[in-house]
C-alpha cells in the first residue's frame, strides 16, 4: 500500500497561575500537530489540529514529572483519536489510489 500520514507534533508548556491553595502552579500543555496523508498519486488532504491540557505544579519534582507526563499522553491520545476521525469522515476531492 502506498498510503502515508506523515504527522509533525510541537508541545509547549506556559504558566497560568497560582492554584487556590497557594502552595502549588497550574500549567497549561499546549500540542499541535501537522498533518498530511498521501496516496500513491500525492497528497489527499492536509491540515493542523491543537490541544490543550492543564496539571498541577507543585515542589515535587517527581510529581511533576508524572503530572506532564500524564497530561501529555491523555492530549495525544485524544489528538490521534481526532486525526483518525477526521481522515475517515473527510470528504476527498478525488478517490485515492492504495
């Protein structure tokens, strides 16, 4: 098959405040990814799609670490459960040719 989804990711991380309590940040987790699905006559369609995530911020730097990581996967997964969604219900100009 010569059907290919070339997919660029760009994460940025940026401080939104202060929690409640005074003793921790909140974060914001920002993706964008870039799309293109190809076939084996050129591209078939193109685009971009942006998530965003907060956790919390706190002295624990291990705590920290899982916190990004967590919201990261959850943004990811929900960002591939939306592609794939998308590519699928697209409305293609042309048939494409596997």
């Amino acid at each position: 098959s010569y059907l290919k989804l070339v997919v660029s990711m760009d994460r940025s991380i940026s401080g939104i405040g202060v929690n409640k309590d005074l003793n921790s940040y909140a974060r914001l987790v920002q993706i964008s990814i870039n799309y293109s699905f190809y076939d084996r006559k050129g591209e078939l369609l193109s685009g971009s799609l942006n998530g965003n995530s907060t956790f919390n911020y706190t002295t624990n730097n291990y705590a920290n670490l899982i916190s990004l990581e967590d919201a990261s996967n959850k943004l990811v997964k929900s960002l591939s459960s939306d592609l794939s969604n998308l590519i699928l219900a697209e409305s293609l100009e042309r048939k494409f040719h596997p």
